[in-house]
C-alpha cells in the first residue's frame, strides 16, 4: 500500500465488502400503467367509481378521492394482514379494437396509500373472477406489457 496521500496514515488492512445483489421485483405479477374506469362495490353494498392505477393479472391499483376512499377503508389505514376488506370490481377491457368485455372480479383491499391532498390509491387483490374474466384480463395486460 504505497498510494497512500502524503501525511495520511496507511490504512491498517482493507474491509472486503460484499457486492449485494440488485434489489429485484418480488411481484409475482408485473403490473401496466394504464387508466380505466372501474366500480368497486364495498361491503355495505355501495358502488363507488374510481380510475385505475395499474392492473396486473394479480390485482389491481385503484386511483380515488377521500370521500371515496372514506367508504371503502373507514378507517383510512392499509389493513393489517389477515384483516383485508373484502371487494367487487367492475372494469371493461378491450379484447379487440371495437369490443370491450365487463370483467368482474371479487378482492380484498390490501393497501392504501394517500399521494396527495385529495388522491388515494387502493390495493386490491384479486381472489375470484366471473366467467372468463381471468382469460380476458390475462390476455388484455400481456397486450399492454408486450407494448412497453
């Protein structure tokens, strides 16, 4: 170690340091940025219009206001786990240029986060779906992705 600058003490021995690996995505679902309307149905049975966020096959990112936000997680914290609020959703997607298909799916609100003074967004995975909305949202967000 004889680069060391004039009038500094050598170091005494070197610290190897572990590369660490590159943080990776643990999502088992990629997601796509894309907004549509969708109407989620609380537990009291109301309907309530939000956009989305992101959508992936896994579940869906809910884009809405305090009042809504009010109705859906009264209590206006992500749920602890083991405590999801139990949802419907109601989107279209489209499976050909000029044809949109009603998906409807049943979730659970597993996350909240407020990103404004007045815009919340809602986690919401997705644990059962009507008829073939599983195929119709699978094929619509392979579109999406296999577009970026």
């Amino acid at each position: 170690m004889n680069d060391f600058v004039q009038g500094q003490p050598e170091m005494a021995g070197r610290v190897n340091m572990k590369p660490t690996p590159a943080k990776h995505n643990l999502r088992e679902q990629q997601r796509a940025d894309v907004t549509l309307n969708v109407c989620i149905k609380n537990p009291a049975g109301e309907e309530l219009s939000c956009t989305t966020a992101n959508l992936s096959r896994a579940g869906v990112m809910i884009s809405c206001d305090s009042d809504t936000v009010q109705k859906l997680v009264p209590t206006r914290t992500s749920p602890a786990p083991g405590q999801c609020i139990q949802v419907s959703a109601r989107f279209a997607v489209p499976v050909v240029a000029t044809q949109t298909v009603s998906v409807r799916a049943e979730g659970h609100i597993v996350h909240l986060r407020r990103v404004s003074r007045n815009e919340f967004h809602v986690g919401v995975h997705f644990t059962d779906f009507e008829d073939n909305g599983f195929d119709y949202l699978d094929q619509y967000v392979s579109r999406l992705l296999s577009a970026t």
